[in-house]
C-alpha cells in the first residue's frame, strides 16, 4: 500500500533521488546564453536573428553618435554572413588590466558584462548599456571575426561559437582605422533562418534618419534579394527626423502646413539652438518631428540611443503630456472654454510623430530594450518639448488655432462615441444579462460588430488580446456544446455554455427570435483546424439551425478558418490552411536552394495572437465561410442534420458504411 502512495517513501528510495552539490551546474563564459538563448535576445526566430544585427550596428552607431565615425558599411554575402564596418576609433586591442593574457577585443567578445559603456567615460551615451551585445552575438554566431585598425596598424582575431580561436593577429601597416566585424548566425541555435535584406536595409536605414551626421552604405549580393530592396544604396539624411516623417507620411494632408519638428532645419531658426546646446550636455539630448494627418493611422516611433523601443515607454510619456499641456495653455490663452474637454487621447488622435532621446545610463525592461522605463526620461522630453512647443504655437497663431479647433473636434467627437456607447450598452443589458466571460466590444450599434465563438479558455485568452476592442468581442466555449438536435427537451436551457451564448447575442430563440435584437452584425464561429474544432463548430452549426434558422437566412452567421501551418524560409512567413495548401506553397512560394521551417499549430491557443489577429480575425487579410442554406437544398440539408446529428445512431452509422471509401486515415502529426 505504501508503495501505491506518493506521500510515503522508503529510505532505498529516497538515496536514489538525493539533491547534493553535485546536482549544482555552474555555467561559465558565454555558455548561459546558448543554452537559453531568449533570456538575451528574446528568442531564436527571425526576430532574434535580427536582434544580432542590431547589436554589431549599434556599437558603430555609438562609435558615429560621440563624434568619433561619419561612415559605416553595412554588408549581407551569401551564406547569411553579415558584415559590418565603420571608420571609428576601433575596439581596444592593448592587454586588459584584469586579463592580462587576454587582449582588450577578446575580453569584449568573450566576456558578458565586458565593454566600454559602464562609467560614461568613453561614450557620453550609447545604446549598448548591459555590455552583452557582442559577446552574445558570438556566443550565439557558426563564427565571428573582427579587425581592428588603430594606431595605424590592423590586427585581427577569430571566435568560433563564443571561443576565442589563437590568438590576436598583427596585419601591418594600414591607413586607416575603425572596426570590421563579420558573423555567421549559428544553424545549431536558429536553424534554416536566414537574414532578410529589406528588413536589414530599413534598419539601416532608419539608424540613418536617427543620427544626421553619418552616412551608412548598404550593399548586398542580388542572390539574396526577392523583392525591390536595392542591392547598394547610400543612406544619409540631412533632414533626419524631419526626413524621416515626410516619408511616412507622404502626400496626406496634414492639419497645419508647417511640421513641427528639432532641431531646425534652416539657419535663422539655428540661432536659438546653442541654447540647447548646453542644455543637451548636462542633461541629455531630445529630438522629434511631429505632424497631424488625419488621413492616415496615427503613429508614434520612438527611440532611445538610436534603438528603436517599440513598445514606447517614459519619453513617449514626456511627449504626449508636452503636446498636451502646450496646447491646453493655447487654448486657455485665447480664451477657448472647450479647451477644458482636450486629453491627450485627442491630442495623438491623428498626430504622426518621431522622437529620439539620447540620454546617460537609460533604463530598459529586458535584454531587447523594447521599452524604456527611466523616468528622467519623462521629465527631459516634456520640458524641453514643451519650451518649443509654446514657441511653435506662438509664431503661427492661425495653424495653432486651426490645430486647437481639430482637437477640440476629436474631443468631441470621443464624448459623443462615449455616450452612444454607454446610451446602447446600458440599454442592452437592462434587457439581458451578459455572461461573465464574454469580452464585449465597445461599439454601441450592432452594425460593423462581430463575435468570435472560441474554442476554449486558451484560444479564447488569445482571441482577446489579437481582437479588435472597438468591433470584435470574443466569447470562448468550454469543450463541447450539448447536440440540440438529439437532446431531450428542456436541456437546452439547463446548458450553461448555450445558455451564455443566448444571453450575448440577445436575439432570442426558436418562436421568440428577433433578428432586430440581435447584437452583433456577424457571428464567427472560431475553431481548431482538426477533427475535435470540427466536431465543435458542427455541433454549433446544428444549434443556430434548430435554434436560430433566420441568423442563418439573414447571412449573419460564418466559420473562420484558421491555417493548420506556418512555413518559414529567411525572413519570409506565409500561413497555410491544410496539408494541400502547405504542399502547394512549398513548390511555388519559397527558393527550392534553402530549408523551409514548417510548424503546425496544435489549436488556436498555441498562435501568438499577432499571429491569430494576422491570420484569422484581422479584415481583409483574413478568411470566412459564410454559411447559407439554398431554397433547393432546404429538405436536403434537413435530412443531412437528421441522419449526422439526430436521435437514431443506425441512420449515422448507415451514412459511415456508404461514405467509407472516400474517407482518408487522419494522421496525428
């Protein structure tokens, strides 16, 4: 008995699973980062694989931004080796004090925590802070080499998967100087990856924009290039930011004519810029260039240290409460009582805006940087973006007023979407009770809205996060729903899940269905692309059409679709639906010279919901059947829900024995 219970053990036992020291793994030198590659680069996808890149380019980038290089070089070669040069002062190569065996550039790559950017006395500022970006790309790189030329002489070293491979090598003489670094990702940690020159190239060139001192050069073997990417291109933007946005944003009319942008473009307004100047070299320095464009979708790139923070962070805070705030005192100034109603929600409502801050030690959350938490930060870019802010305002009185005016109409226009909203939905659930789970969309008529009837609690997380509030709600299902059409009666109204899904749409049953209640313009029925999804979204079919036959009529109801796989080859990705779609892709989409990395999705909960949102439930890139039933096929499509769904088992088993030999053996893979 004893044996049978896990609480109870025996002495023999226990010896055998003894936890000592022994049992303790210490990891040396760069191996923590190939055995978890995502604790440094988040990943080992396309994503990381391009982290790598980012890392080479912004230890030049920072070498450009302290004044020390005007020119890099940025070159893809056949073999995904990846070359990146620049003409700055190149990587120590003298004896490491604490190393003394060990050159300067060995420490640097070999070493995490290694590098020049701790104590602020070799750069000012820079975008490498944790002192892990080389040494993790040659720690997760088939090979690195670097030559360095400094003091007119070039030497040169080789790593092979974060090892150091002999020792520094003197090159000669050379009229040069600066550092070449050249690297192979390693195929062991990211497969049949491979580096993508369009997304190489916008790096380049949006580094290009962000700094206006330097001059990057792209070049890469046309071999590698699928699309209208250039194969050589010289990117240096004297505009910079202001470059940068006129290029968003194109030929959309924008609200004011001027953009509102520093540093300054032209001479007369350089005048005031020795101010800042002395301002930027105690506290930091900010620069951006916004404009309204209604257009367009709104947008907001932010950067810090020439790296790109995606998911924004501190200094787009700053900027949001600067442009506020300033156009608040406009309006207060000029005596506008509307003014009081302005957020900043209306104020980015159509505002299309580049920041870059370049500030000493910022603060990241995580290794990726994708979002800046220093809290200085916030405080720099509202003060200094509001001081121009004002002065901006107060030179065009006539743009300014005309800016107020649209913001004031995007206020309004948000409290009147507001009160629609909260008019309708309160009205709404005075007439029923909306089930706990469901995640409502904000919309307040029926028109344009859809839900999503998810598979599980799982899928259903994902569904929500990849939804669009404003139009999608998403209402997840627990297992399989009661079959309506063999249940006795009464079940239905004793089954919770139905019973949920009655009370969301709002439009009743059987006799008492009203199409004019119904509350949403589009049910989606949202499945897993195998037999179990199958079987659910049948069992969901045969409800709305014992239940709700005029949903059905009135074209409202549809079943998404999924894809079964995703295939990967470089930085191209194309979804499939089935096993004939992905054989169909795999012969006419992708190079037949290169692996193709094919995943199979187990169900909806396993997508990433921007995978989920790309694929499956974002309009216009999605699929839908729409579910109809012709007036020819009515008694056929009655006799069919009998015999599948139906109370007598024989008629199902009689429909199996005639279909037999057309069904195919289904293979778990």
């Amino acid at each position: 008995m004893a044996k049978n219970n896990p609480d109870l053990f025996d002495g023999a036992a226990s010896a055998s699973k003894a936890y000592t020291a022994k049992d303790i793994e210490v990891l040396e030198g760069l191996e923590p980062v190939r055995r978890r590659p995502g604790m440094y680069i988040g990943g080992t996808d396309v994503n990381a694989m391009h982290h790598l890149a980012a890392e080479i380019i912004d230890n030049s980038m920072d070498e450009a931004v302290a004044g020390h290089a005007s020119n890099i070089q940025l070159e893809l070669k056949p073999g995904n080796i990846l070359v990146v040069r620049d003409n700055g002062r190149g990587m120590p190569i003298d004896p490491h004090p604490k190393f003394k065996n060990k050159s300067a550039l060995e420490v640097i790559m070999t070493t995490l925590h290694a590098g020049g950017k701790f104590d602020g006395k070799a750069y000012d500022t820079s975008g490498g802070l944790h002192g892990v970006g080389a040494s993790v790309v040659n720690a997760l790189s088939e090979w690195v080499e670097v030559e360095v030329a400094r003091d007119k002489r070039a030497h040169k070293m080789r790593f092979e998967r974060g090892h150091a491979v002999g020792k520094l090598k003197d090159l000669g003489a050379v009229n040069r100087r600066g550092t070449i670094t050249s690297f192979k990702p390693d195929e062991k940690i990211f497969g049949g990856v491979q580096f993508s020159p369009a997304r190489l190239h916008r790096m380049a060139k949006s580094k290009a924009y962000l700094f206006r001192g330097v001059e990057i050069r792209w070049s890469c073997d046309p071999s590698l290039i699928t699309d209208e990417t250039p194969a050589e291109d010289v990117l240096k933007f004297p505009g910079g930011l202001s470059d940068f946005l006129r290029s968003e944003v194109g030929k959309a009319q924008t609200v004011t004519s001027r953009m509102f942008q520093w540093p300054p473009t032209s001479s007369e307004e350089r005048k005031d810029d020795k101010k800042d100047k002395k301002e930027e070299s105690t506290r930091g320095k900010v620069e951006w260039a916004v404009t309204w464009a209604p257009a367009r979708d709104p947008f907001t790139r932010s950067y810090c240290n020439t790296i790109p923070t995606h998911q924004g962070g501190t200094h787009e805070q700053g900027l949001r409460n600067a442009l506020t705030k300033g156009l608040r005192a406009h309006g207060e100034r000029a005596n506008n009582r509307k003014t009081s109603l302005i957020t900043a929600e209306d104020v980015m409502d159509a505002a299309c805006a580049v920041l870059s801050i370049f500030i000493r030690e910022p603060e990241f959350q995580g290794q990726t940087k994708d979002k800046l938490s220093s809290p200085d930060a916030q405080r720099l870019v509202e003060n200094i973006v509001r001081d121009h802010f004002d002065h901006w305002l107060a030179e065009s009185p006539a743009e300014a007023d005309r800016l107020l005016d649209f913001v004031i109409d995007c206020a309004e226009d948000r409290l009147k979407k507001r009160q629609e909203k909260e008019t309708k939905r309160q009205s709404a659930t005075r007439k029923l009770r909306l089930p706990g789970k469901l995640a409502d969309c904000s919309k307040g008529a029926a028109d344009g809205t859809e839900i999503f009837l998810v598979e599980g609690d799982s899928a259903g997380g994902s569904a929500k996060q990849a939804r669009d509030r404003a139009t999608q709600a998403i209402l997840p299902l627990r297992g399989k729903i009661l079959n309506v059409a063999s249940a006795a009666a009464g079940k239905l109204q004793q089954n919770q899940e139905l019973s949920d899904l009655v009370q969301a749409l709002g439009c009743g049953t059987g006799a008492k269905y009203s199409a004019g209640d119904l509350r949403y313009d589009r049910i989606i029925i949202m499945t897993d692309a195998d037999v179990d999804g199958a079987h659910i979204a049948s069992l969901l079919l045969t409800f709305f059409y014992r239940e709700m036959p005029g949903l059905i009529a009135d074209g409202k109801l549809y079943l998404a679709m999924p894809p079964l796989y995703r295939l990967t080859q470089g930085g191209k990705t194309i979804y499939a639906r089935d096993d004939a779609d992905r054989e169909r892709i795999l012969k006419t989409e992708f190079r037949s010279n290169a692996k193709v990395e094919v995943s199979r999705f187990k169900g909806l909960g396993e997508m990433m919901p921007a995978q989920l949102k790309e694929t499956t439930m974002r309009p216009g890139h999605r699929t839908l059947l729409q579910v109809k039933i012709p007036e020819a096929d009515i008694k056929l499509t009655e006799n069919m829900f009998e015999r599948l769904m139906g109370k007598k088992p024989e008629l199902r088993f009689q429909f199996i024995q005639e279909n037999a030999e057309f069904a195919r053996e289904a293979v778990d893979v």
